[in-house]
C-alpha cells in the first residue's frame, strides 16, 4: 500500500513505469510488455498484424497491471445506457458451450464499466419493445427465431458470434474456420482405421449446424464414403438423443466412428455405445464437435474439437465496442481460430 493509502498497481519488476496514484494507462502497459503503443493497442483489439505470442502478452501484461480501457477516451458515441445486449437460445441456456461464451462477452463488458443484459425472447414479446442497450451480441443466430429477426431490425449495432443465414447483414461477425477443423477431424478418425463414420447432427437452420452438415457430406464424397447422417432438431432434449443413436447402430452395424454435433450429445451417446457391446476407442471411435469439461474426464477421455466459447463471447464484445466506438467499421468480420482436443476415444489399439 502506498504512502497516500491506496493500493500500488506496481508489479515486481516495474518500478518507476506506474504511479501508484495514477490509471494505468495503454502507453504504460506498451513500454511492460517491450512493444509499441500501436502494437498494443492493436493487440487488446484483436485486430492489426499481431503475432499470437505478443498478444498473449500484451493482454498479461494489461490484465496485470490493471488496466482498463476508459469508455469515453474510446469515444463510444454511440453510447448511452452504458449495456450491451446478449442474446442466447432459450432452450440451451444451460449449456457449457452458452455459458462460458457469456462469461466471456460479460468479462470483456466489465472492463469497459458495462453492464450486459441477457435477452429473452420472453422479455421481447411481453414488452413489445427492444430492451435499453446500446449493442446486441447474438450467439450461433437461428434463421428460424423470431427474437433474432427482431433484434436484427432494431437501431443498435448487433454483432453475431457465426454468420446469420438469410439475407439481413449484422453489423460485425466472428467466425472460426468449422468446417476445415471438421475435416481435419474426419481425416485423423480415417487414419485411425474409419470407413463408416456417421454424423449426428445439429440444425442446419444455423450457420455452424448447416456448415458442419456440407463439410461431412463433401469428404465422404471425396472419399468415396457412404454418407451416414441423422440431423437432431433444435433444442433437442439429452433423453431423446439416445434414440438416434440407436437407430444409427441398428441401421448400420458397420459403423465404426459417432461424430457427435451438438454439446452434450457425446457423453449421452457413450452408455448407449456401450450397451450395444461397442469398445469406445477399439472398435469404434467417439468424437464430439463441441469440447466440454466432462469430455475430458469419461471413460475414455472424448476426442472434442475446442470452439474457445469463453473467448468467443470476450471477442464478440470486443468487435461490438470497436463498432460502438468507430474503431471498427460496419460490416467487419474477423475469425477466431479454434484447434481439436485429441483423446482415447479416437486412438484405436494394435
């Protein structure tokens, strides 16, 4: 604690850079982390030429030193609640995948002093008009839900977390590249000895859903594969799922790799797998497209591609500030890279 009773925002090592008594500011955290104030101003907004690495360390060196960008010296004009909207499918609120995306849009709000709002459709229709905010985030939006078409036509910023099928234009997108790591995916279980996958599929009435759905049927095709699908409607509950599963097993005994699309559905499908007198990880490989924290943790561990939700709720956040303030135009679109989390449920013995 410094001499005037406050606490010193001073790490080891840095001595002299920051005052005890003064905001941290961007400059400060750019002569921390050794790189120029461009640099690290692009770093925190996730846009420029940045490697990776000095963006990891640019925003540590910020989280540690405590900084906070202020909203009026980043000229948020077209603020005036001081709250951002997220809206989330009703029916998967519950989901590992929705909450940590929210976390992660709630965190990025909270460093700017923002609140976030959580949307319901409910909210929507019994007040008959849009919630005060000052920018929608919208995660994985349906063609099909109404409450999309009206936040889409309401006059703040949205910001979508995938692109939004039809033919309205949100006003910033962040996308990840799902299908080349779908595929990827599907090569390393062909390598491990699959000739008869089958997909157990999201809506394609959402842009990941109907991009997971072209992928599968473009590589089976490419490589001479019987294209073995069962697509679950939205929202589909974890107590039905068993049942496609089954079907799956009773119409193609062969199967020999479950590729598993919406959260959850991999950990439904194990005791089924097993039920059936099929050895996850021998004689058939078990693969989800959404990683969560039970996957890692089954008997075996699950093979699950990483979507990073918290981050993708953090970046979508930011993409909407930068709209808010000018920093971004309309229309921006950047991409968050995503990786697959390799485990037992994929590596067949012998």
């Amino acid at each position: 604690m410094s001499a005037s009773g406050r606490w010193s925002r001073e790490p080891p090592g840095y001595r002299g850079l920051v005052s005890a008594d003064e905001p941290v500011t961007l400059i400060a955290v750019a002569r921390a982390a050794g790189v120029s104030k461009t640099t690290a101003s692009d770093a925190l907004r996730n846009s420029g030429r940045v490697s990776e690495a000095t963006r990891a360390l640019v925003a540590e060196t910020a989280i540690r030193l405590g900084y906070a960008p202020n909203p009026s010296a980043r000229s948020l004009r077209m603020a005036t609640t001081g709250a951002i909207g997220l809206h989330l499918p009703d029916n998967l609120t519950r989901s590992e995948y929705y909450m940590s995306f929210a976390f992660g849009a709630v965190e990025q709000a909270a460093r700017l002093n923002y609140n976030v709002t959580l949307i319901m459709s409910q909210q929507l229709s019994e007040t008959g008009a849009f919630l005060p905010v000052d920018g929608v985030i919208l995660a994985d939006p349906l063609e099909t839900d109404p409450v999309v078409h009206r936040l889409m036509s309401s006059r703040v910023p949205v910001v979508t977390c995938e692109r939004l099928t039809g033919p309205a234009s949100p006003d910033g997108v962040l996308r990840s590249d799902h299908a080349p790591m779908f595929e990827e995916l599907l090569a390393r279980l062909h390598a491990g000895g699959a000739r008869r996958p089958a997909l157990l599929a999201s809506s394609a009435a959402g842009d990941w859903g109907a991009s997971l759905q072209a992928a599968f049927r473009r590589w089976c095709r490419g490589n001479g594969i019987p294209t073995l699908l069962r697509e679950l409607p939205f929202g589909t509950s974890p107590e039905d799922v068993p049942e496609y599963v089954r079907e799956l097993l009773e119409d193609h005994p062969d199967l020999d790799a479950l590729l598993c699309a919406p959260d959850g559905s991999a950990m439904v499908a194990l005791p089924v797998l097993r039920d059936a007198g099929r050895e996850v990880g021998r004689d058939l490989l078990l693969a989800s497209c959404v990683d969560s924290t039970p996957l890692q943790y089954a008997d075996p561990p699950i093979t699950a591609i990483d979507l990073r939700p918290r981050e993708a709720g953090a970046e979508c956040a930011r993409l909407l500030f930068d709209i808010l303030s000018g920093a971004a135009p309309k229309g921006t679109e950047r991409t968050l890279p995503i990786g697959i989390n390799e485990r037992a449920s994929t590596r067949p013995s012998g």
